[in-house]
C-alpha cells in the first residue's frame, strides 16, 4: 500500500477560511489580499473577471466577498469578510464583476484590473486548491509565481544597473537569492524583477524602494 506524506495538517484540512470551498474563498481571499499589497493602497475601482467555475459560481461559494474582503486587505477567516462588498461601498470602492464566457488555463482564475487616479494594475491569478494560489499576470507580463517562499517583486524604469543595485542591497543583507526572473514590456520602458529568497528579511523593502527609477516594490512573506 502506498504511504500518503503529508507536509502539515493544512494539507489534509486545508486553512481556516470563511466559505464553503477553501479553492473559491481561502484562495480568492488570497489573491486579492496580494493584489493589495502589490498596488500599496485601496483602490478606486475594480474591475473583476471571472473564469470557469469562478464565474459559474462566485455568489453562491462566495468568490466574491472573499476577493473584495482580500482587496481591503482582510484575511481569509476574518469575521468581516461577508460584509465586504458593503464595506468597499461605505469606503468608496467601485466594484464590477464580470463573468467570462471563454475558456481559461484554469478553472478557478480571475484578472483583476483596478485604479486609483492615473495608477493601474492588472493581475491575473489562479486559485489552485488548499487556499493556495499563483499568480500568472502582472500587467502584462507573464508570471509563475506562487509565493511559497520569501519573495520580492519589483517594478522599475528599464535603465542599466537596477539588477546590479538590487542585488547588492540583498548581498549587504546577506539574503540570498533563491531564483530570480526579469523581464520588460520593452527596452527603455517598465521592467519587473522577481526575486525569491532564502531568509527572510522585509526590512529591506524600504532601501529598495529609495532606488532611483523604482515603480513600486512589494515583499511576501
């Protein structure tokens, strides 16, 4: 008989969460407390789509208030969380759920677009069983990310040394870089850089983001 390894006891009961599905709430909730954290402020407006088993069903299993609760930065158990389409409104959030037809790479995805004055962000993720997410999209630029592990994602102006200046300030640390992918929309345009760590170390947020030509830099941990 094959022996089943489990990790945690997370593996087999899955997180605490409020809802019925921890892949349509624990994950949803996940992936909108992400999004926050990466844009850095509450949004004006949000725009939400749907995918598959997400748009079938994000009133009934509660995607929706999880996503919102995520957005206002609430964690998946919190008690307020079925309040939160309520709140985003008393706080002067505009919602819009749209549910799509056509197929996605995963049954639970989502894309949200949100706003606030002449800043944007698009993130496209993907919750993918036990409260576990990844993150596929980050305005535009194709992503594997499942934030397991200490992770930096940083958004800068494409000019010569960032990479260089980043990893020194990591090196100084005496954090080190587990993998690390960079990519561009286009030369001289926005590049990002994700960076996963061995320690953690969110202290170091602050001195990267007094670098010259940094967008926005966000830690999970």
């Amino acid at each position: 008989m094959e022996q089943l390894k489990y990790r945690s006891v997370f593996d087999i009961i899955g997180p605490i969460m409020v809802g019925p599905s921890s892949s349509h709430t624990a994950g949803a909730a996940r992936i909108g407390k992400v999004v926050r954290k990466i844009f850095g402020e509450q949004p004006d407006t949000v725009d939400i789509y749907l995918y598959e088993s997400f748009a079938k069903t994000y009133r009934g299993h509660g995607t929706d208030i999880a996503l919102v609760g995520g957005l206002l930065g609430m964690e998946p158990d919190d008690p307020q969380l079925a309040d939160s389409l309520k709140i985003a409104h008393e706080n002067g959030m505009e919602v819009l759920f749209v549910p799509k037809q056509e197929k996605a790479e995963h049954p639970n995805m989502v894309q949200l677009k949100i706003t606030k004055g002449d800043r944007k962000l698009t993130v496209t993720g993907k919750s993918i069983g036990g409260g576990n997410i990844q993150i596929s999209e980050l305005n535009g630029f194709k992503l594997s990310l499942s934030l397991g592990v200490p992770t930096f994602i940083i958004v800068h102006q494409d000019v010569p040394g960032m990479i260089a200046q980043v990893s020194q300030l990591l090196s100084d640390a005496a954090v080190n870089i587990g993998t690390m992918t960079v990519t561009r929309e286009s030369k001289g345009e926005k590049a990002i850089m994700i960076i996963e760590v061995d320690e953690r170390n969110e202290a170091i947020l602050e001195q990267i983001r007094a670098l010259d030509s940094i967008y926005s830099a966000s830690y999970f941990g």
